[in-house]
C-alpha cells in the first residue's frame, strides 16, 4: 500500500521531467523578461475589453512568459482576431500598430475599405521551429509570434494567404503591401515564397539575434496601389471687367476639366517580381462625368449716351458741400422735394348711394318711473298737557311728554293710540222705542 501511494506522487514528477527533456533544462533568456517589463514600464499596451492582462504563463522547459494577454480583436476593438491569441506584452504592442498603421491603410488603398477581422493560426504555442521533433524551441512557446492565414474585409470578402498571393491583381497586392509593412517593424517574418512550411501563411515575431540581423522572406516587394482619378479643379481666373458672372462651375472647356491623375511614386520603374509572379496589371481608369457648365446670361443691353438718372451705372449725384462746413452741426440738409411741375387733376369720385339709415332706437330711461306713493297721514298732535299734571292711565308717559312722535295709525315697535275708535258690531241694537229709557 505504501508503495502504490509513492508512484502517486512520484509520477508526475517523472513525466514533468520527461517533457523538460524534450525542450531541454536551459534557462529562458534574460532579455525576455527585461523586454515585457519594459513594455509594461511605458505603457505601449492598454488593457480593455478585447485585450485582457493573463496571468504568466510556465510551460515545459523554457515556454512561457510572464505577462501574457489574451487578445480578441486589435485596432480599439475594429479588428476581430480568430480564434482569440495569447501573446506577449512586446508581440501585443507591435502587432497592434502593425494593424493600425499599415494593414488598415492598405486595405483602403486597395480595396477601398477596412479590414475587420483577420484569421489567426498560430499565438502561443510550446513548440519547436516549425513544429519539428528537434531544432531550436519557435517564437511562438513565448507568446513571441504570430501566423496570419488570411483577412476579411467590410464587405465580407475574405483575402486568403494561400489563395490570394499570387490571385487577383489587388488582392495580390495587398499582401505583398502588408508583407513589406511587417518587415520594417518585425524582425523575422515569412511569407509564402520562403519555404514549404510557410505557404498558406505570414509568420511575423520579434526574435533577438545575437548578430543584430533580421529575415525578410521572400524579398519584399511594395506595389503600387492602384491610381484611382483623382479631379483637379483649374486655376480660378477671374472674368474681365463688365462681363457676365457663371453660375455653374468653371472648366477649362465645353467638356470640362480632364480628371488628373496622381503622380507615380519614384523608383517605380525599378521593381522587380519573383520567378513565376506577373507582375500587377494597373487596374482599368474611372471616367468621372462631370455635370455641364450652365449657360450664361446676356449682361442688360441700355442705349448710347448717358444712362437715365436712378438707373443702373448711372453716376450718383453727390450733395455739394456747405461753405462752412460747421454750419447746422457738421450735417447737409437734405434738398426739399421740387414741386411737380404738372399737378395732378382732382380725381373725382361719383356718389356712393347707401342704404338709408336705420331710424334710432328709442333710449329707454334710466330711471323706471313708479306710480306716487300714498302720502303718509299727518301726525296727530298730542293734546296740550296741563303743566304739573300727569297723565291719565289710558295715555303712555312718552306721549303725554311728547317723545313720541309716532302718527296714530302707524306700525313699529313704537305702540300707538288713537283718542277714539268705533266698533262695529255686527248685530245692530232694537231702535228705542218713543218715550222708553
């Protein structure tokens, strides 16, 4: 039992060290490290959403790196990478710009439009050169390496390495264009053309050699990208005194201006292809139609001598001056207007029959006028009191002392009395009879 639990742990042991062999017990250069920390010292790699900072990386033997990304697309974001890469902070920074600075300005060079996703074979991979059994251990076992196997642009037509490099003329182009672009910022890169093993591909790294010296396979060549017309707009020459103005564009003739074309780059005559290539055929010139010049108007014709006053390039009679030219404060009054010399005869006008007015509405007055009130009955007169007497029962004090001024016969709070009153009875008493009581 005891030995069985000791072959548990010991095997992996043997098998690390199996693997260890087959890449070697060396250590992994010194410069490797120094240049990952210095790429992440100055920044040139930012982290974001499509480049992602991983953990570091130890293979068998000396494959890994200590600051590895895992990529999905360079450019900001406008640039898909698949299937997603793992590469080194250098490798990252410098594919990166590559993309940015050279790929994306030759597919518009070319195709007249961007690249938005490239296709990958090969990031990081623990192997050696070229996927042999023996020889030196690749850029790739240190996320040091990158193989392109193609390109698609915004159309979705996909550029393909093994295809296209000796394909159409500006798919042909293009390569060979992003080729030359590579090797002036990489230091090993091999293209189809180099060897068996780089035929459906770009390999791009950033090896250090002792020596200083760099491989470019095979021989860059930049072709020139098509010549697309280009319009050139005449001189602007201005018309001559008194003549008519054009509304449309100006051109040199009836037909207009030739489109101009840009000027080839020196040296072009010089370049050379590899055995087997034709060189590129100049793609086929756009015509561009331009619209026709407007016909122009007759300038107005006015007749010999000079022109009526008020009209168009008559000269502008100026107000003399004053002689002293203080006078009504620095100011020229202005000239009264002439009299007409031919009055205008009265204008008479026939007589406009309206219908005749309505007759007036009646005002109504202000005041309603209501029938006179009864008049009010004069108030009776107390009686003259004896002085010093008082007054009998059936008379108030108030009105005995005249402070009751209320007419008999009259309602309120104030009682009134009368001296008599006659009451009627409804059944009349028998008439006396002559000589009874």
């Amino acid at each position: 039992m005891t030995r069985g639990v000791s072959w548990f742990f010991v095997a992996p042991l043997v098998l690390l060290g199996l693997s260890g062999c087959k890449f070697g017990l060396e250590q992994r250069e010194p410069w490797r490290t120094e240049a990952e920390e210095r790429c992440l010292a100055e920044g040139r790699v930012t982290p974001s959403a499509f480049i992602v900072q991983d953990r570091a990386i130890n293979g068998a033997g000396t494959c890994g790196m200590d600051h590895a990304f895992r990529i999905t697309a360079f450019s900001q974001g406008s640039v898909e990478v698949s299937p997603r890469a793992t590469l080194a902070c250098p490798m990252t920074s410098a594919v990166d710009q590559w993309v940015t600075q050279d790929v994306q300005p030759a597919a518009m060079a070319w195709f007249g439009q961007p690249v938005v996703k490239i296709k990958q074979m090969s990031s990081y991979s623990c192997r050696r050169m070229n996927g042999a059994a023996t020889g030196k251990i690749s850029e790739h076992a240190f996320g040091n390496g990158l193989d392109i196997g193609g390109f698609v642009l915004a159309d979705g037509r996909e550029i393909s390495v093994r295809k296209d490099w000796k394909g159409s003329a500006d798919a042909r182009g293009f390569l060979r264009t992003v080729q030359a672009d590579a090797c002036e910022r990489f230091t090993v890169v091999l293209a189809p053309g180099s060897n068996i093993y780089h035929y459906d591909h770009i390999h791009i790294d950033l090896m250090r050699r002792a020596s200083g010296s760099t491989t470019c396979k095979p021989l860059a060549q930049r072709p020139i990208p098509p010549r697309l017309p280009v319009y050139k707009a005449p001189a602007y020459k201005a018309p001559p005194y008194g003549a008519s103005w054009q509304t449309g564009p100006m051109s040199a003739g009836p037909g207009g201006a030739e489109p101009v074309e840009a000027d080839l780059a020196e040296g072009a005559e010089g370049e050379t292809y590899e055995a087997g290539v034709a060189p590129l055929a100049p793609a086929p010139r756009a015509t561009v139609a331009l619209p026709a010049p407007v016909p122009a108007y007759p300038a107005p014709a006015y007749p010999a001598g000079p022109a009526p006053a008020g009209a168009v390039g008559a000269p502008m009679a100026l107000t003399p001056s004053p002689a002293n030219p203080y006078a009504n404060g620095g100011y020229v009054a202005d000239p009264a207007p002439a009299a007409s010399a031919q009055p205008y005869p009265a204008q008479p006008y026939p007589a406009q029959a309206y219908p005749a007015q309505r007759p007036p509405v009646p005002a109504y007055p202000a005041t309603p006028t209501y029938p006179a009130a009864r008049p009010a009955a004069p108030p009776t007169t107390s009686p003259t009191r004896p002085p010093g007497l008082l007054p009998p029962g059936s008379i108030p004090l108030a009105k005995w002392l005249g402070l009751d001024t209320t007419p008999t016969g009259a309602t309120g709070n104030v009682r009134s009395f009368t001296g008599g009153r006659d009451f009627a009875s409804p059944i009349p008493g028998a008439p006396a009879e002559a000589g009874a009581d």
